[in-house]
C-alpha cells in the first residue's frame, strides 16, 4: 500500500496540470482513509481538554512527551463526538475517580480522520480505564514513597492532640454542602461546649484546589498559635474530584503543618494521600463535628473523675486526721500525767544529786586554785629575774657612758668658761680654755683653728 501511496503521489507531481490545494487535500485523506482502515489504541498524554457547551464535543490534544528529558516527541489534534462523550466520560470517571481532563496518560482506540480544513485528527471511539488507573496508582505509590523517603509522612501525625481542642481553624469552601451541618452540631452541641471557630475559605474541586488549600494552610500558620487544630472539611461530591487530594504539595504542607490537621473530605470508601498524612482521618464533615465533642466529652469526664477523685481523698484525709485527733484527745490526760511524773523523777534524781556535784565541784575549783598560785608564783619569779637582769643591763650602759670612765679610757673634755666646746666654730684665736683629762686638767691658749670639711683640713 505504501508502493501505491508513493506511485500515486509521483503521478500526481509529474502531470503537467497543476492541483489545487483542496485537491491535494483530498487526495492526502484518501490515502490515508486507505492507509488506516480500522481502528488502533494508542498510548497518550492528555492536553488541552476542551468541552463545548452547546454541542456536547469534546475537543483535546493528544501528546507523547521523552520520558528522560520531559520533551515533547508527538501532539495531534483529538475528538470525542458528543455520542460517545456522553457514555465514556462517566465511565472512565467511575472507574478511575478521576475527572476526565488534561494531563491524564490513557489508553484509547481511535480512528485516524484527515479533513481538507482541519487536518489530521484522531477521533475516540473508546477508552481502556484500567490503563490510567494503573498510571495513578503508580503516581500515587510514588508520592506515598517521597513523603515517607523524606520522613514527613507521619509528622503531623506524631503530634500531641490537645485535650480541649476548642479553637478550631476550617478549611472548606463557603457553599460545602457540609460546612452548615458542621457549624450546626458543633456550636449547638447538648453538652453546651464551647467551640470557636475560624473559616479560612478555599475551593474544594478543580484544577486550582491544591494552591488555594495551601495558602489556607499558610494563612493558618501566620496565627497558628491561635488555634488547637485545623478542619479540612468538603462534603459531598463526585469521586472523580478527589485527585487534589493526591498532590505531593498539598500532602506535604499537611504532613509538616505544626497543628494537628484533621479531614472530613465525605467519602468513607476513598482514602486520598491528604488523609494518609492527616493526624486524624473521618468519614464526614459532621463525623468531624462529633469526633471534637468526643475529645470534650473525654476530657470533661477526666475532669470530672479527678474532682470526685480530689473530694474522696480530702474526705478520707479528713476522716483519717479526725480520728487521730480524737485519739490523742483521749489520751491527752494520761500522757499529761506521765510526763509530769517523768519531770518530778528527773527533779527528785536531781536533788539527790545536788550534794555530791558542789562538793565534787568545789574540790575541782580548789585543785584549780592552787594550780593557778603555783602558776602565779613561778611567773612572778620569772618576771623579777628578767628586770633585774635588765636593770643590771642598764646599770653597766650607764657606766660605760659616763664622763669619768671615758676620760679613763683617753679621751678628754675641752671647756671654755666651764662649756664644754663642741665645735671649733664657737672658739677664737687667743682664747684661754681648760682641757680636763682623767688625773687632772690644763689651761691653753688658743694659737690657731682648723676646720674639717670633707675631710679636708681648711686653716
């Protein structure tokens, strides 16, 4: 057939008559309408799904892209006839919980079409589910793998719950079907608890349900030491809407959130990841509602069983501290009585006694006595020794310095007018003075004076 094909096309080019373009066109979509008889599955990316309201046509691409450089290898143009629309969308979403939308790998069989305006496309007439549920699945175990690889996967659920979990952070769109039944039990509970609650609005369905649940998150965490736990409540809804419940990002900002988060998404049969990493995952909305005064019921009943617990031992100490009491009033008399006798014993034993301490006293003072005259005697003598033997000391310095025994020793005094001369200043030329020795004393006139300065004699 390709032998044909490419006979047909040299005869095509070789006629001296030019083709119009539609001609050509034509041509092109015979041959392949002769080249692709039948129907074929093909392996796709989805992009760009688009659904016309009026006619009911879906209109997408078809995209292969290189699974190592993420690049784009094949794109051509799709459609699904609102006939078979209308039968495979519920299908594939029923089957796979997925909405039907752009970036899903499914497996379709298709017919090839060419059209002289539009081109090549490829039109769905089925489509294998199993095929795209197998690829989440495998996204889905890879996320579970990444948040338990990088160790997030069970942080927030590691968390301590708080025992009166009263003020409460919610995260849920305005117009859930479930947040007016949430509001409802929980402010209106029997027990009359009081809950405080916050409503940090976001979208709950839709391609932009992952990045307006996260900057809830983030808002939260801005103030998050005003609140106990947060709520991320959705109620209701189609399966096939739950996949932003399946992103790594949102799973993550959940797993490492510093309070406490809890979901209520309404769907008991599907566990999305958000529930996986969630500290506590429930049914419903109002399941949410009831598990809150739950933890106040709890914590009202331990404290109520402390106080009956406090009351019981306060009684019973009571009790316990009563009956001493009465016991040692009873025996108060006796022990009174007892420890006078015990008092006038030890005085009885005491008087006796008297006698014999002060004598035994006294004879110790005496002994203490004599012992302190012979002590007083021995210092007394030892004292009049060492004066005389300084006075004796003084007597003999005072000897050696007198007059009469230094003139023994050669020296002599010179006087004048019975002064004793003590520097040659006070003497003149001419000058009678009397100079005394030992044995006697002469009178000499002064001839001449010399002065010693420096040790240098000056006339």
């Amino acid at each position: 057939m390709q032998k044909d094909m490419d006979l047909n096309l040299t005869d095509g080019s070789s006629n001296s008559t030019p083709l119009s373009l539609f001609e050509l066109c034509t041509q092109i979509r015979k041959t392949l309408k002769e080249t692709f008889p039948t129907t074929y599955w093909v392996r796709a990316e989805t992009s760009d799904v688009r659904i016309n309201a009026s006619s009911g046509h879906c209109y997408l691409e078809f995209i292969e892209k290189s699974e190592k450089s993420n690049q784009l290898l094949a794109k051509v143009r799709g459609a699904i006839w609102a006939n078979v629309f209308r039968m495979l969308k519920p299908y594939f979403e029923t089957e796979t919980g997925q909405t039907f939308a752009s970036g899903l790998k499914v497996l379709v069989q298709v017919t090839v079409e060419y059209h002289e305006v539009y081109g090549i496309s490829l039109n769905v007439i089925d489509i294998d589910p199993t095929y795209t549920l197998g690829d989440l699945v495998r996204k889905r175990q890879e996320i579970i793998k990444r948040l338990q690889d990088e160790g997030i996967f069970n942080l927030n659920k590691e968390l301590d719950f708080p025992t009166l979990p009263q003020r409460i952070a919610v995260i849920s769109s305005p117009t859930a079907a479930g947040l007016g039944d949430f509001y409802d039990q929980l402010l209106h509970n029997k027990n009359g608890y009081s809950f405080h609650i916050k409503l940090f609005p976001s979208l709950m369905q839709g391609e932009k349900t992952e990045g307006s649940i996260i900057e809830a998150l983030e808002r939260i965490y801005e103030a998050c030491d005003l609140f106990d736990a947060v709520v991320i409540i959705r109620g209701g809804g189609a399966t096939s809407e739950l996949n932003s419940f399946d992103s790594y990002q949102l799973a993550a900002h959940c797993a490492q959130f510093p309070l406490p988060i809890i979901t209520g998404i309404g769907h008991e049969r599907d566990e999305t990841i958000v529930d996986m990493v969630a500290h506590t995952r429930l049914k419903t909305p109002t399941a949410v509602a009831a598990f809150l005064i739950t933890c106040m019921e709890h914590a009202d009943k331990e404290i109520t069983t402390l106080q009956q617990s406090i009351a019981n031992m306060a009684n019973e100490l009571l009790l316990r501290q009563r009956m001493f009491l009465q016991v040692c009033c009873n025996r108060f008399p006796s022990l009174v009585t007892l420890q006078i006798e015990h008092f006038r014993s030890e005085l009885n034993s005491l008087e006796s006694k008297i006698p014999v301490l002060t004598k035994s006293l006294t004879e110790k003072q005496g002994m203490e006595l004599l012992k302190l005259k012979q002590q007083l005697t021995t210092a007394c003598e030892q004292l009049l020794h060492s004066k005389r033997q300084s006075l004796e000391m003084s007597e003999q310095y005072i000897k050696m310095a007198s007059p009469d025994y230094l003139l023994k020793k050669g020296y002599s005094l010179t006087l004048k007018n019975g002064q004793i001369i003590k520097s040659v200043a006070s003497l003149s030329p001419n000058d009678i003075v009397s100079i005394r020795m030992a044995d006697g004393s002469v009178e000499s006139e002064v001839k001449s004076i010399s002065a010693y300065t420096d040790n240098v004699i000056q006339d």
